[in-house]
C-alpha cells in the first residue's frame, strides 16, 4: 500500500515535534530578548538548522539559544545562519573560550590568568552595573589600553563580553548585554592597529550575533571620527543602528533614558561617586556573573 506524502510528512513532524519537545518546553530555546519572527516560524528554523549539526557541533553550543541567535543574525536565511553557527561552534573551540571564561577561577589556566591580570590592570574594559531592563554594562576604555598583542586583546575582550553575558543572565534573564565607551585620554598612542579593530568588529558581529543590545559612543575625540569613517564600511548595518553617539544634553537624555544616573561613573556623567575600578577584586574575587562592585 502507498503512503500519500501528506501522511509522510506528517509523521515526521509528529517525531520533530517528540524530538524537541524538551527544547520547546520553555522559551529557553528562543530567548526571551524581542524576537525577529513568529513563533512557529522560529520553531521550524530551530529544528532545520540543529539537524544539520553534528554530536560533537551540539556539544560546543554555548547555550540552547544559540542557533536561533545565528538564525535572525542572518534575518531568516536558515542556509547562511547553518555556515555561521558552525564556523562559531568550531571557533569558540579553537580560541579556547571555556578556558578564558574559567581562567581567573580555581583551578584556571595560569597563563591565561596572568595575561588577563596583565590585560585588565589599567581597567580598559570591566563590568560595571547595568541598564534598566537588567542587561550587564561594560565600560570600554580605550585611552587606557596597555597592550599590542592583538590576540591578548581579543582573549581579553572575549572574558568580557561573556562576563557581561553572564551577568544579564542572571539578573534579569535576558541575554544581551549594552556597552559604553569613554573615550577619555584617548590619543595616536592608544589607537589600536586596523588589525585589531577588524578584529574586534568580526567578533562582536559575527561571534556574538544578537547578542550587543547598544553601543554608547561617550566623549569622542576628533581622531575617533576618522577612525570611524574607516571602521565604517565592515560594521552591519543593523549592529549600527545599536550604536549610539551621546554628545551634549540629547547624549545625556539618552543615557539617562536607558540608566539610572547615580550607578553610571561621573566621567560619564554619572551623579554619585562611584569608588575606583580594583582589577585583582574584579578578576580574583568577585564571581564571574556578578559585576564590579556587586556582591553575592
């Protein structure tokens, strides 16, 4: 007897459904972030896009909602979002982010620990309260940067984005964290190579696809706007729409928009007088999905 297509299909959706029935048991699969598309929509890329992942492809996912982070990065073309998730499956192994992420913990690796004290000391880039929606806030400081080694720098900056990751996630479960960048002190000499900016850019975009949720842009210079012109052309149009200038009184309706004023620091026009960053608290003693100043 001949099975019509319309049963076979059918069926196989009866078993996909059994098969992720445990995925689809909560939104933890879909985040709970603002989503791109509906829901079944999302549930048929998720299925389409983890199928074509190895045992081992699986295994290296960060978290259950990775697949359908890299599925609206590449605004629905499952194809594209397939290549991607890969490539950042097979990355995150080669750069060793498990090893970064635990680095300052017991029983971390002690070179990478030393290279993160080394890297963090001067307080270039560090965790420090959040938005008003629970999202970690990282504080980039690029006046401040120590080190040439662009592939410290990149170690460096990934510890970061996942301790601003980690720390969105616990306070207020979503799964974005928002930057601000104070450009204090900047000049030629802390100016970065282009190799490290392109860098930079590719991890954040394609690395950490929705994942940044906003770029404040805080006491630009001159020399950064030429920069910027430059580093223009590789951003995301998307990833540029996260990104925001704030410059005089409508940069600070912004910021206060989105922050309570007194847990931001007054150079960036914070109102209370915040105690100066202690890298060795920061990395040594304080938990990895906590931030700055914030205790257990």
């Amino acid at each position: 007897m001949r099975i019509s297509r319309s049963i076979l299909k059918r069926k196989k959706e009866e078993l996909d459904d059994e098969k992720y029935a445990n995925v689809f048991s909560s939104d933890g699969w879909r985040g709970i972030e603002k989503p791109m598309f509906n829901l079944e929509h999302e549930k048929d890329a998720y299925r389409k896009i983890v199928d074509e992942l190895t045992e081992e492809e699986k295994d290296g996912l960060s978290d259950v909602n990775m697949p359908i982070r890299h599925f609206r990065a590449e605004k629905g073309d499952i194809k594209k979002a397939i290549a991607k998730l890969k490539s950042t499956i097979k990355w995150r192994k080669n750069f060793e982010v498990e090893a970064i992420k635990k680095c300052t913990s017991e029983g971390g690796d002690p070179d990478l620990c030393k290279m993160m004290l080394f890297e963090n000391e001067t307080g270039k880039i560090y965790a420090r309260g959040y938005d008003k929606n629970g999202r970690g806030l990282l504080y980039l400081r690029p006046g401040l940067e120590n080190s040439r080694n662009g592939n410290d720098n990149m170690k460096h900056l990934v510890y970061q984005i996942e301790r601003g990751i980690a720390c969105t996630e616990r306070k207020s479960g979503l799964s974005k964290y928002v930057v601000i960048v104070d450009f204090t002190g900047y000049s030629m000499m802390s100016a970065p190579p282009m190799s490290t900016t392109k860098m930079t850019v590719e991890i954040l975009q394609d690395r950490y696809p929705e994942r940044l949720f906003r770029f404040y842009i805080c006491n630009p210079p001159t020399l950064f706007r030429v920069l910027w012109k430059m580093i223009s052309p590789f951003i995301d149009p998307v990833t540029k729409e996260k990104i925001k200038f704030c410059h005089g009184k409508e940069g600070l309706e912004t910021l206060a928009k989105d922050f309570d004023l007194d847990t931001l620091e007054k150079c960036i026009v914070g109102t209370t007088d915040l105690r100066p960053f202690d890298f060795k608290e920061y990395l040594l003693e304080t938990p990895f999905d906590y931030t700055f100043d914030e205790k257990p």
